[in-house]
C-alpha cells in the first residue's frame, strides 16, 4: 500500500512538471486580411481572380482551417487562339506561419460555347502573417501547372 501511493505521489508530482508542446497560433484565423486580387498564370491559361478568405470557426472543416471563395475572368488557349473564360471556385486553406495547403474546386464557363467545365486545384500558398504580397504555386484546372502572385486586403 506504502509502494502504490509514494508511486502515485511521484507520477502526479512529475505530471505537473511537463509541459505540453504548445500550438502555435493560427495565422489563418489572425493575420490573414480576408479579401485578394491574384494573377495566374499556368502552362495552359492565365486568368485574374478575387478571392475571399471565411475564417473558420471550426464548423465546416474544423478550426484549424478556413473555407475560401474565388471569382475570376481569363482565357485559356486553344489551338485557334485563347478562349475566354469564367471561373467560380471553393475551398479550403489551412496551415500555420508563412506556408499555407489550398485546395479548391468549382466551375468553368465558357461563355463563346455555352460550355461548363469542372474546374479544380490543389497548391502551396506563401503568404507571411501581416504580408499584404501572396504567391502560389500548384497543379489544377484548367492552369495544368501554374504560379499565381495576388494582393491581399
């Protein structure tokens, strides 16, 4: 009985000693300004986009991550010459510090053809805490590959 309580007293004692490893703060829900104008350019299309960033409250994809929306005008080409079109996406972006995982999926009008395309992405984000400048890079449709610089506000 002696033995089971002084062990007891010691793993308590020591327990109060650790520490945790602390969370950093989440930049996404601090510092990132919530509105963006980027500039695409990929192997296949370039196009001129506004973003909005949704702070997570940790409802939709828990609260570590935030929901973003974008709209945007560009041409992709073809073998004719460059076809314009709309693009609409949504997604998330998550991450903490300056380094940021995106993804996003909508739809692609092409507006001379009466078309709807799936329009998809997934990419790296650089975008320091405070930082007004974004860059991006990643893989997706209808960019193929791509590196997108913005402004964010």
């Amino acid at each position: 009985m002696k033995k089971t309580f002084i062990i007891s007293v010691l793993i308590i004692v020591a327990n109060s000693f650790a520490n945790a490893q602390e969370e950093k703060t989440d930049s996404i829900k601090i510092n990132l300004n919530q509105n963006s104008i980027n500039f695409s350019y990929g192997i296949a299309s370039a196009h001129l986009s506004y973003e909005k960033l949704y702070k997570s409250k940790g409802n939709v994809f828990g609260g570590r991550n935030s929901t973003i929306v974008d709209f945007g005008l560009g041409a992709v080409g073809a073998w004719d010459g460059a076809v314009p079109y709309i693009i609409s996406r949504y997604g998330i972006l998550t991450g903490s510090g300056s380094r940021h995982f995106e993804a996003k999926a909508g739809i692609l009008y092409l507006p001379t053809v009466a078309f709807l395309l799936p329009s998809a992405s997934i990419g790296y984000r650089k975008q320091k805490p405070g930082s007004r400048f974004i860059f991006r890079t990643g893989i997706g449709l209808p960019d193929l590959l791509y590196l997108s610089w913005g402004y964010s506000f």
